[in-house]
C-alpha cells in the first residue's frame, strides 16, 4: 500500500512539474519568420529521364557477353550527379557518366552482362544520384540457353 501510494506520487509529481512551461512562449518571432521564408523557397532537383527503362537482350546462349547502353536526359533544373550504380548480381557491370550533367543534357549507362544463368534472367540497376528521390532503376533481361553437354 505505501509503495502504491509512492508511486503515485511520484507520477504526480513528474506530471505537475513536466508540464509547467508552455513551449510556445519560447518560440522566437523572428526565427519563425525565417523558417518560412526558408521554406518558401523552391527547393529545384535533377531528373533522371530514361530513354528507355527496361531491355531485352532477347534468346542468348549460355556465357554470351551482352551489352547495352540506356541514355537518360536530366529533364530537372540542377546538375546531376550520379554517384553509384551497382547491380543485383555480379555478373552485371554498369559503367556510366562520371561528370555532372547540365539540365538538358544527355548521358548514358553502359550495362554490360557475361550471360550467365540459365532460362529468364532479370537483372536490375540501381541508381544512387542527386535527385528528389535519390534513387533510380533500371532493368535488363534475357533467355539464357543452357549449354548443351
């Protein structure tokens, strides 16, 4: 009974003395006002705009090396900068445009595969750049024939 009557208050007394100060009495006036002129600034991206997402390399045999370039146009209103591209597998290897891209302008990927696997193979892309979303992908597939023994 006494340690229920402790605890409670102390809860008490956690409750009265947390809630003392109203928080809105230290905001500052002008550092809202700068807050929202920083807000209403329009905050401009890069965009990444893919000729063409997806490709396929079609009926390929067994350790047939295949490669394709995707070329994208920065449709935004920055520079881009494509930072990493890394593939889901090793037997995928992206090679792409190392300089800053001016809006308007055009790079390209280069996605190069050694043709390994057997049957449908899909193997994705993916884009670590300066843009909205910092993400982009894209996609490459084929039939692999199996060696014949």
């Amino acid at each position: 009974m006494k340690k229920g009557m402790l605890f409670l208050a102390l809860v008490a007394a956690m409750v009265f003395t947390s809630c003392k100060d109203d928080a809105s009495n230290k905001v500052k006036a002008e550092n809202v006002e700068e807050a929202a002129e920083r807000d209403a600034q329009e905050v401009v991206y890069p965009e990444m705009s893919f000729d063409e997402t997806e490709f396929d390399f079609g009926t390929i045999e067994q350790g047939a090396a295949q490669e394709h370039t995707f070329t994208f146009t920065n449709t935004g209103k920055a520079p881009l900068v494509i930072t990493n591209a890394s593939s889901s597998c090793g037997c995928t290897v992206p090679t792409w445009t190392k300089e800053p891209i001016a809006p308007g302008e055009k790079g390209e990927m280069l996605v190069k595969f050694n043709g390994s696997g057997q049957n449908q193979v899909t193997k994705t892309v993916n884009i670590t750049a300066n843009t909205e979303s910092g993400k982009e992908q894209i996609k490459i597939k084929a039939f692999v024939n199996p060696k014949q023994s």
